[in-house]
C-alpha cells in the first residue's frame, strides 16, 4: 500500500490500530451498511406493493398500464442517480467520505418518508402520481451517493485480504433490506384485508424509513473519515475538481467502463428477482399474495445468509475467477430456473429463486470489491459513482418494468429469464477482460 500504509502517525496509525483491533472494524461496517439499508428498503418496499401502489397512485380502469406507470416511476428514480452520483463523488473526494455520506442518508429517508405521507390519486387526482415522481427524484439523488460511498468508505478501512468479505456486508444488509421489505408487505397482505392495506396498510413500511435513517445518521456523525482520505489530505493530494479529473484521463473510461460491465448481472438480478418478483409470481403466475411474498422472503433470507462466505472465497480465489463462475453459472440456470418457477407451485418457486440465489450471492459479494479497488482515492467516490449509477440506470431501475413489457409483448412468462441472461452474459464478458485485483493494495494516486 503507499502512504496510508506508512507507520508514522496520522492516517497511517489510524490504519494500523485498525488492524491491531479488528472490533474497530464493526461500527465502520455497520455505518457503511445502515444507509445501504435504507436504500434497498425503499426499493423492496416499492416494488413488493407495486400492485396495490398502481390502484393507490393511478386512474382505474386500465391494470397493465396503471402497474407499468408504477414501474416507470420506479425507473425514473435510477435516471436521475447519475446525477446524484456527480454531486455526491464530488463531494466525497472533495471533503470526505464521512460528511458526504452523512448527508445522503438524510435525503434518502426525507424522500422515503414523504411518500408514506402522500395523498392518494382519489384524493388529489393527477397532483398524486406526479408528487411520486417528486419524491422519487429524491430518493434516486440521494441514492447515486449511496452504496458506492459505503463500500468505497468501507474498503478503505479494510486490512490487505479481506475487503471482499467486509464489502460484502452491504450487500448483505441491501439484501436484509429486500428481505424487510418483503416481509412487511407479507405481514400487510396476510393480516389486513386488501382494502385496508390499499386505504391505510401501504403507508406503513414508508414511514419505518424514518426512524431507521435516524439512527444511521447517528451512526455515521460518530465515525471519523478513511485513513485512506486522511493520507491524501496531510499529504496535500486531495484534487480541487474530482469530475474533471476523472473525464479528463482516457485510462479512467476504461475503468469505468469494466466497473459498470461488471456490475450488469448485480443490477438486473437484484430488481428482477428481489424487487419484481412478487409482481411476477402474483400478476403473472396468479399466486396468492402471501405466497408470493413468503417464497420471496424464503430465497432473500438464503442470498443474505451466503453473501459472506462468498466474500471470503473472493477474498481468496480473486474477483475475476469468483465473477466469472458466477455470471457463468447464473447464465446456465436463469432459464431453467423461471421454467420450474412456472410450474405454480410453492415449492417450485421457492427452489427455483434459491438456485439462482446461489451465483447471485458470488456476485454481490464480489461486486464491491472489485469495483471499488478499479480506481485510486483521489477519485475513487467519483469515478465509482459515475460506474456505479450508470450501470444502474440503464439496467437496474429499469428491469421490473422490461420484464413487464416483454411478458405484455411476447405473451410469455419465461420472457423475463431472457433478460436476465442477457445481463449474464454481459458481465461475464466483462469478467473475462478485466484485471484481477483482489491481492492489490489500494492505490491513492
């Protein structure tokens, strides 16, 4: 490692000690994995009450076209990432990683929040859907700082050989998020008759949001910055404009290219599965909403629980060789899987989203990693960010509605499994060119 790694006090010390006392390591974790959490929550929340949030925000009479409107302003929030993510990298290679994410927390919760509070279309009409996409817009800024910033602050505090496991704790806290959210709208249908949860119940889970991101920001205001940031400052290496730095050196797009390549199969996979697939199996597949739910809630537990081991086998094995066994493996079952899903059973679907769980949990552990340890400190929250949020905006935010067109479109429900495979494929192609750096130090400069 360079200066961060230097035993003469300052940063370097703070990295030291950090060695010297692993527990040091777990508020730095739980800080990075709070807001991450908040993030996800919003997300699961959002799409596992899809249905019942198109009738809520929408004009009746026309289904299919109320739930793709929903899904679009789901989409909307991830188009307005990148720009976020500009402001936040900014910032966070500007005056740290610490205040920078401190504030995105807040955001994200003021517009989680705000949506639980919204009046319904009955009630204001069109002012309803377009408050949506208001709020919406915020949660998507505020987002484009989030993940990147808490695996950029986490792995910048990480020992040598186990960033791809700590890292990998945000996934499983996003993951721990789309579990909550889906086990909330699974408690809301199964208790409440669906008039109350479509009058009053959807409202909940919104406002928990609020609470939740108060105690993140608590958090996060007790830790200090990166020993990694600290290097750059004492050593007067901090750059005056991150964005311009970053889209001024041809060698960074190659970067930012492979970051976001890399990261295809996380995007589509988390939304389609994790966020869309209550949708899928209830409007679709005519399962009962708790059965949706609890099969959803069943294979999110099981992706949470394993995320960490596979951080260690990335930690061991590297992150190209553990990227490409799982793009590979999830290219080869995705279509299989989505057939079993379509038998209609329980149980059917519950084993079909658990096999493809399994290389979705190796590329959530292994994706932090090494997207983050693509780029030096100087940059590393910008260029990250700008990665990051393009990769999302193009696949992520927009799989739960793709995959609704192409069931409308083609009239099959094994469309979206083709999608899936795409982003696959994708990454996998990306894995196989990009630089294996899991045994490197970070680099600063």
């Amino acid at each position: 490692m360079q200066r961060a790694d230097s035993e003469d006090g300052g940063a370097g010390a703070v990295l030291t000690d950090v060695r010297e006392e692993p527990r040091k390591l777990r508020p730095v974790v739980v800080a990075a994995a709070v807001g991450s959490f908040v993030e996800y929550y919003d997300f699961a929340v959002y799409g596992a009450l899809a249905a019942i949030l198109s009738v809520v925000f929408f004009p009746p009479g026309n289904p299919t076209a109320a739930l793709l409107s929903t899904f679009a302003i789901f989409a909307v929030a991830f188009f307005v990432r990148p720009l976020g993510g500009l402001l936040w990298g900014h910032l966070g290679d500007k005056i740290g990683r610490q205040r920078t994410l401190a504030t995105v927390i807040i955001l994200m919760a003021v517009g989680t929040v705000g949506i639980g509070l919204l009046p319904s279309y009955a009630a204001i009409g069109l002012a309803a859907p377009i408050l949506v996409v208001a709020l919406r817009c915020v949660q998507g800024f505020s987002a484009g700082g989030e993940i990147m910033g808490a695996s950029t602050f986490v792995a910048e505090y990480a020992p040598e050989g186990r960033r791809g496991f700590l890292t990998s704790f945000i996934q499983s806290a996003t993951t721990a998020a789309l579990l909550t959210g889906a086990a909330i709208a699974f408690l809301l249908t199964s208790i409440f008759p669906e008039d109350a949860v479509t009058s009053w119940g959807w409202r909940i889970p919104f406002l928990l949001a609020g609470p939740i991101g108060i105690i993140g920001l608590y958090i996060r205001l007790r830790l200090e910055d990166t020993p990694h940031f600290k290097a750059i400052q004492e050593g007067h290496e901090v750059t005056e404009n991150p964005v311009r730095e970053t889209l001024s050196h041809r060698e960074n797009y190659r970067q930012i290219v492979l970051a976001a390549g890399v990261g295809v199969v996380q995007f589509v996979a988390f939304y389609m599965l994790l966020t869309y697939m209550p949708t899928y199996l209830t409007e679709e597949l005519g399962f009962q909403s708790w059965e949706s739910f609890l099969s959803l809630t069943i294979a999110t537990a099981f992706l949470m629980v394993t995320i960490p081991f596979a951080g260690i086998v990335s930690d061991r094995i590297g992150r190209r060789t553990t990227l490409m066994v799982a793009t590979a493996t999830l290219l080869v079952l995705t279509y299989p899987c989505f057939l079993l899903i379509s038998q209609g059973t329980f149980l059917a679907a519950v084993v079909g989203q658990m096999l493809m769980a399994i290389p979705a949990s190796a590329t959530a552990a292994n994706l932090l990693a090494a997207q983050t340890e693509m780029f030096p400190t100087r940059i590393r929250y910008t260029a990250y960010a700008i990665a990051m949020n393009v990769g999302v905006a193009l696949f992520g935010g927009t799989a739960p509605f793709v995959a609704t067109y192409l069931i409308s479109a083609t009239g099959s429900n094994l469309a979206p499994a083709f999608y899936l495979m795409f982003a696959a494929a994708l990454s996998l192609i990306t894995a196989l060119v990009m630089t294996e750096t899991a045994k490197e130090p970070l680099r600063d400069v």
